[in-house]
C-alpha cells in the first residue's frame, strides 16, 4: 500500500526558508518520479518541482531559482528546500508518486507572513 507522509511546513516570515520531508513506502521508491504539488486556498492545485528516478529535476518557472527538490532512495524520502519565501508561496504542499494512480500525502501546511 503506497504511503506518503509530508512534513516539515509551518509559519515563516517572507525570505524565509523551510525544508519539506516526504517519507514514502509501499512501493518502488527509487524506481519512480516524485512530486511535490502545492494548493493555496481558492486555487488549483499546481506542480511545483519533480526528480525523476535518475534524478533530474524540473520546476515550476514560480519558483525556478528559489526551491530544490532532492531525494535519499536509501532514506526513502523526497525534500524540498524552499528559500526566499514569499507570500504567495502560501499554500498546502502535497507529495505524490504516479504509481498507475497518482497517490498523494496528506499535505502540510506553509504559510509565508510577516
């Protein structure tokens, strides 16, 4: 049963920084991209960064620059950095993993506030 627990989010300041931790199990971990996907109140849910297997990354132009998605394969766990927070970064970041069905973690809160 594929597994994914977010944590790491909280309250910070603008240019602030927070580091996100996904513990995934239930599957394949290393043979799979990760995700991370943000929703802010009101919006959509949106793409933020990907690492594939291999690790290469991509990243949302919003936040090119200011965030990095790694991955431990022998911790089992994806991270994103985020730096230079702002307001607008706000939002409920969620981990997932398309395993035939895309599988999503619950979702931690960031909020970015002076």
């Amino acid at each position: 049963q594929v597994r994914l627990v977010e944590s790491g989010g909280g309250l910070v300041q603008p240019g602030g920084s927070l580091r996100l931790s996904c513990a995934a199990s239930g599957f394949t971990f290393g043979s799979y991209t990760m995700s991370w996907f943000r929703q802010a109140p009101g919006k959509e849910r949106e793409l933020v960064a990907t690492i594939t297997n291999g690790g290469s990354t991509n990243y949302a132009s919003s936040v090119m620059g200011r965030f990095t998605i790694s991955r431990d394969n022998a911790k089992i766990t994806v991270y994103l950095q985020m730096t230079s927070l702002k307001p607008e970064d706000t939002a409920v970041y969620y981990c997932s993993v398309l395993r035939g069905l895309r599988y999503w973690g619950q979702g931690t809160q960031v909020t970015v506030s002076s």
